[in-house]
C-alpha cells in the first residue's frame, strides 16, 4: 500500500524535507524507486544520466551512505 512505502522509505532514511533525486547506473532501478516515492506521495526528480557522469562531474555529491 502507499502507507507501507511510506513507511519502508522513512526506516531507509529517506528525508523528505529535502528534495529527491533518484540515479543508479543504468535507470531502471532509479526508475522503480521514483515510482515508489511517487506511491508514497512525495515528489522526486529522475536524473537522466548515471552514477558514472556524476562521480566525473562532481563527485563530491555522491554519498556512501
């Protein structure tokens, strides 16, 4: 249910006070992502582009956690 995303999304960490941006390597798992923080009614942007353009454009951005 969307409530049970919400939930599994805030026990992640997921800070929505902040914007979201959802990346990965390939797209589809940012794209399955977005889809659930949309379930969860929460806005987010999909970056067109993959963890390997950010890591050479600004690699400061990228976290480990």
């Amino acid at each position: 249910s969307d409530a049970e995303l919400a939930e599994i999304l805030s026990k992640a960490g997921l800070d929505t006070a902040k914007p979201i941006v959802t990346m990965c390597n390939g797209g589809t798992q940012a794209s399955l992502l977005g889809l659930a923080v949309a379930k969860a009614n929460k806005k987010f942007r999909l970056f067109n582009g993959s963890l390997r353009e950010v890591a050479q454009r600004a690699p400061l951005l990228i976290s480990e956690k």
